[in-house]
C-alpha cells in the first residue's frame, strides 16, 4: 500500500471545513454548529427588530359594548324550534352586518369629530391604512349612501335623516379625510356574537382608552338609532298608505250619499237595483278599519320599543394590564423569526457559504451513481475527487 493510497482511505485526511464556511462538511447535517459569532449576529439581530416593533407599536386598550336584540317570537329558548333557530341566526347576522357597514363608521366619525384629528388616522394598523390612502390618493374616495351635506351635521339623528333622504342609489363624493377616517374606525371595531344568544359584543381598540369606550358606546348608540328612523320610517310609509285609501273611502261615499234613491214605483224589481244604504254603511265599516290601522301603526311597528338595547355599557377608562407584556412577547418573536430568515437568506445567497451547504463532489456523484453507493473509504480517490496532499520529493 502506497503513501497516496494510506492517505486517501485516511478520513482525517478529508479537506477540513474553511473558517468562512457555515456547515461541517462531509459529516454534519443542515442546519448544525453554528458558529458562535453568527449566533450573536441573529441575536442582535432579533433584539433590534423586537425593540424596533415595540417602540413603534402603541399599546391598545380594548372597549367592549353589549347590545340585547330583540327577537319577534319573544325569549330564545333552548327547546326552540328550527324556523325560530333560523330566524335568530338571520337577525343576527344582519345586525353583525350593518355594525361592520361603512356608513355606521361613517356615523360615528361625524358624531365623534374624529376626522378633525389627524393623529387618529394612525390609530389603524399599518396593512390596513395602505389601501385608503391609495384610494385617497387617486380621488376614489365616494359613497353610496352619504352626500357632503352630512359633515355639517351634529347630531347623529340628524345624520340618519340625512342619509336617508339620499337613499336613492346614487353616488356622491365625500371628503378623502372623513372617509379614511370612517376606514380607520371600521378597521378598529369587531364585533362577535355568543352563542346561542342574542347578545353581540362590540369591542373597539384604541391607544385612548377614553376613544376606545367612545366608539364602542357610539356604535351602539348609532346602531340603535339607525334601526328606530328604520322603523319609524316604515310606520310612516304605512300611514300614508292608509290616509290614502281612508280619502278614497270617504270620497266614495260621498259619491254615494249623493246619488238618487231608487222608487220603487219606477223599477219593476227593486232588488236589481243598488241599495246606497248598504254601500255606504260597507264603506264606512272599511273606513273605520283604514282609520284604527293608522292610529295603530306605530304600535304594530314597536316603535315604543327598539329591536335593540345596551345591556352593558363600555367602561370610562378600561384597563388592559397585558397589552404591554402581550406587545413585548409578540415584538421578541417576531424580532427572532426575521433574524432567523434574515440569516438564512444571506447563508443561502452567499457563494462560499453555497459551496459549503451543497457540496459540488457529493452532488456529482449523486447523480452518476443514484444506487449502493460505496463508502468514502471504500472509493477510489478519483471517485471520491478528493485532492490529496502533494508529497514532499526527497
């Protein structure tokens, strides 16, 4: 046996792994002895992105507002049946609906004056202020249910009534700072339903704790609000119906009350002939009903009574002691993960780091003998392509 040869079934005599090199190569696995240097590189790397997040994000206090519906049937039971299961679930989901609407954002920005805040613009988390300021920025910025009109109102039931005289399928424009204000405010409020119940919860966040109990008490309120001009709305319409048909009631009486009274000396059979005693005393009974319709319908309506109520108010200042450790937690893990992939990245798109990873030898010999591969000290050194040391002449 030769020098050459004793050397190269030698595994000590292997090239040894370069100091710029990630992995130990041939023997060691993906991922395994990093060095102790890149180690605090990832470390550094993860405490400045985790501090970087935690200064940068505000600390949220949470607001939660509970509102009652009212079904038609009366108190959910749990022995209901299906149609009174499906109904509840269907008033339900309205309600969560036109909670989450824009225009109820809409109403509660205008009540609270929140577009003359700039900084509550930064309320809203970054991924969701990116798409309304885009459309700000290109004047898509419109409504279908709101005209400018409305910014100079104060109450919020003047605002119902504003919108609801507009409720015509138009477009107007509104202003780019209240409609991403109205953004900002949808983006803040979540709500949720418990189940088996009627009860919703309306909870908004906010770095105020004081705006956090405002928006969910107001969306409550103008919640609530919205379903009574509804309401009210309909009750009117129906009362127009009926002082509609309680006119032309009365005028065919009138109508009736002057036509001639039939002789029975002229016709042969007095029973083919109207009797206008009978029609009118027909008319009036039909009156009287249009007339007890109308004074009853705002009571058939519930008006008295609104499909919803506040069952728990927000708290004045709400306390949230785990906003800042819950901060401080995600902001640690989420430094680590980009540290982590930021390191493999550069591990990966480096061409020394490459070569280490993905050893071009055993890449090689994988492909040109796939099956019952021999060992390393079993192969020729011109399998194996390991560059042996020159030997010293002497």
């Amino acid at each position: 046996m030769t020098n050459s040869s004793r050397q190269c079934r030698n595994p000590r005599n292997l090239p040894r792994k370069r100091s710029g090199q990630l992995l130990r190569w041939p023997n060691a696995k993906w991922g395994s002895r990093i060095k102790g240097r890149r180690l605090i590189v990832i470390a550094a790397l993860a405490t400045g992105f985790s501090l970087t997040l935690f200064l940068t994000t505000p600390t949220r206090y949470s607001a939660t507002t509970t509102l009652q519906l009212d079904p038609k049937h009366g108190t959910l039971s749990n022995d209901a049946s299906y149609d009174v299961i499906e109904a509840d679930d269907a008033l339900a989901a309205k309600a969560l609906s036109d909670i989450r609407s824009h225009e109820l954002a809409l109403a509660v920005v205008v009540h609270l004056k929140l577009q003359e805040r700039p900084e509550f613009l930064d309320e809203a988390p970054l991924w969701q202020r990116i798409p309304s300021t885009l459309m700000s920025l290109r004047g898509q910025e419109t409504s279908q249910r709101d005209s400018p009109q409305i910014q100079q109102k104060n109450s919020r039931f003047d605002f119902m009534d504003e919108a609801r005289e507009n409720d015509d399928g138009k477009t107007f424009a509104i202003d780019p700072k209240l409609s991403r204000s109205a953004a900002t405010v949808a983006a803040l409020i979540k709500t949720r339903r418990l189940r088996n119940t009627l009860l919703i919860t309306i909870t908004a966040k906010a770095s105020d704790p004081e705006l956090a109990a405002r928006i969910a008490d107001t969306a409550a309120d103008v919640y609530i609000s919205r379903k009574l001009a509804r309401k009210k709305r309909l009750a009117q319409e129906r009362m127009r119906a009926a002082e509609d048909r309680i006119a032309e009631l009365r005028a065919q009486i009138g109508a009736a009350k002057a036509s001639p009274q039939p002789q029975a000396t002229v016709l042969a059979n007095p029973i083919d002939a109207p009797d206008p005693t009978l029609k009118i005393n027909a008319l009036t009974q039909q009156l009287n009903e249009e007339m007890e319709t109308g004074r009853q319908a705002d009571t058939s309506f519930g008006l008295h009574l609104p499909d919803a109520r506040i069952v728990e108010q927000a708290a004045d200042r709400p306390v949230s002691r785990t906003s800042q450790m819950r901060a401080a937690i995600g902001s640690l893990v989420t430094g680590l993960l980009c540290a982590i992939v930021f390191a493999l990245v550069i591990a990966l798109l480096s061409p020394r780091k490459r070569k280490s990873i993905w050893p071009p030898a055993y890449i090689d010999l994988a492909l040109t003998q796939p099956r019952n591969l021999p060992m390393s000290h079993q192969m020729p050194p011109t399998a194996r392509r390991v560059r042996t040391r020159p030997q010293r002449s002497t």
